[in-house]
C-alpha cells in the first residue's frame, strides 16, 4: 500500500525515530500512530518505510506478505 500527499514530508525527527513511541512533531499529539502501524506491520512479516516524495509531500510505503492457505483446507 502507498500512501502519498503534498505536504510538506516528514520531519527529521519521525523519519529517524520510524517504531518508536512517543515521537511526534504535533502539539499536544501522543505520537503513537506510526509507531502502532509499524509495530503491527513488523509483527506480521511487512515493512513500513518513510520517503520525501519527488517535487514535495511524503509517502508511506507498507509491504505486507501474502497469506498462504492453510494445510487445512482454508477458513471455515
């Protein structure tokens, strides 16, 4: 999944603290919403990368592996 806007990117600091709690640029923000979408993608098997977009604006880039079928036969 890729996420992309035109601001004006990440700072620095999120850009270099990616997984850690409580890193946020916000007033009065907790920073606990990247850190909880990358610890959950990193749990599962993916990645969640940060970049500066071409021309301005930032991109949230998460892989995620592929579900495989389960020896038994799949959901029930």
């Amino acid at each position: 999944m890729l996420i992309r806007d035109h601001g004006p990117g990440w700072p620095e600091i999120v850009r270099d603290h990616l997984g850690e709690p409580f890193v946020t640029t916000r007033p009065g923000g907790v920073g606990l919403g990247l850190y909880f979408a990358y610890q959950l993608t990193e749990t599962i098997g993916g990645t969640l990368e940060l970049d500066a977009a071409e021309g301005g604006g930032a991109i949230a880039r998460m892989v995620l592996p592929v579900a495989r079928e389960s020896a038994g036969g799949g959901a029930r």
